[in-house]
C-alpha cells in the first residue's frame, strides 16, 4: 500500500494543486514531485523503476513544454503518451526481441504457460492503447471541460486500471499452474 501511494504521490499532488491553483500550477508541481520521488529514492538507496524513470521523463517533457508555451495541450497529452510508451514496450518486446516482459517481471511469482503469458502481455499492451485513447477522447473532444478532465485523469484512468486488474486476477486465477500442471478450467483439485 505504501509503494502504491508512493507511486500515486506526483498525481495526487498534481489534483490537489490543480483544485486550489490552475493547470500550470499543477503541472509544475507534478514534475517537482517526480524529480523529488527519484531523489528519494536514490537517498534512501532503492532501486528506481524503469516506470520511474520514464514518467519522469514523460512529465518533464510535456511538463516542461505546457509551462514553456503556456499551452496546456502538452500536459494533456502526456497520460496518453506514457500509456503508449508502455504498450509499445510490451508489444516491442515481445515482436522485436521475442521476450516477454511481464513474464520476465512476473515470472518468479506465477507460472503460466507461455500462450497465455502472451495474452496477458497483449491484453495489457491493449488496455493501454485505448486507455491512451480514451483520454485524448476527453482531453481534446471539446465535450468536456479542463477540471472534468483533471478528473478524468485522476479517478477515471485509476478506476478504469483497477476494474481491468480485477478482470485480469479472475482471468489468471483460471490458468495459473500448480505443481507443474496446467489449471483446468471448472476442474477443482482435492485437498
């Protein structure tokens, strides 16, 4: 719980800022709290993410680039461009350089066989495109205002993750292997 908040740290602050301030308050503050996780980090000496990594450079550039121009447009595009930088890293890995990386993630700690190893990594890489997609719906569509889409990207993306986690938990619970033996869909083992 505490990574999951340590995690959710720059977009909190990001809301929060957004709420008494203004978009580019917010984003200035959101690429402060990313430079500040990393730094973190690095004190306390743990490992950083990849994800941290690429986050931080995703807001400093589209950070960077709203608060240079003065054009929110940028910061509305960097939940899109990081939920596609993802997709193409799982898609890449495995179409390029034939690994999977969520099994290389989390192999350790489940075993699945490798058919459905690589449709958790294109369900996932397809929740991000259209994740990705579904927020330039609402940043740029006209149909919605910038605070509705401070919300948007704040509760709507989290909730719409934490359904399609739940749907993917329920999916692998059918298809884990147990003792080197394939789970049989509606077949229960003997205690």
């Amino acid at each position: 719980m505490k990574k999951f908040l340590f995690d959710l740290f720059p977009l909190i602050l990001f809301f929060l800022a957004f709420r008494f301030y203004d978009i580019y308050t917010a984003t200035g503050v959101a690429m402060a709290a990313g430079v500040g996780q990393i730094i973190w980090l690095k004190l306390r000496g743990k490992a950083i993410e990849a994800m941290h990594w690429i986050n931080l450079a995703v807001i400093v550039v589209f950070g960077g680039a709203t608060l240079l121009l003065h054009n929110d447009a940028f910061i509305k595009w960097k939940p899109t461009v990081l939920y596609w930088v993802f997709a193409a890293i799982l898609l890449g890995g495995r179409w390029i350089f034939g690994r999977n990386l969520l099994q290389k993630v989390m192999g350790g700690q489940i075993s699945l066989d490798e058919a459905v190893w690589d449709k958790l990594n294109a369900s996932w890489a397809g929740f991000f495109v259209l994740s990705g997609a579904l927020n330039l719906y609402v940043a740029f569509s006209g149909r919605f205002t910038e605070a509705q889409w401070v919300n948007f990207k704040v509760f709507g993306l989290m909730a719409l993750m934490l359904v399609f986690v739940i749907a993917q938990s329920v999916w692998l619970g059918r298809h884990i292997k147990e003792d080197g033996q394939a789970a049989l869909p509606g077949k229960k083992e003997n205690p």
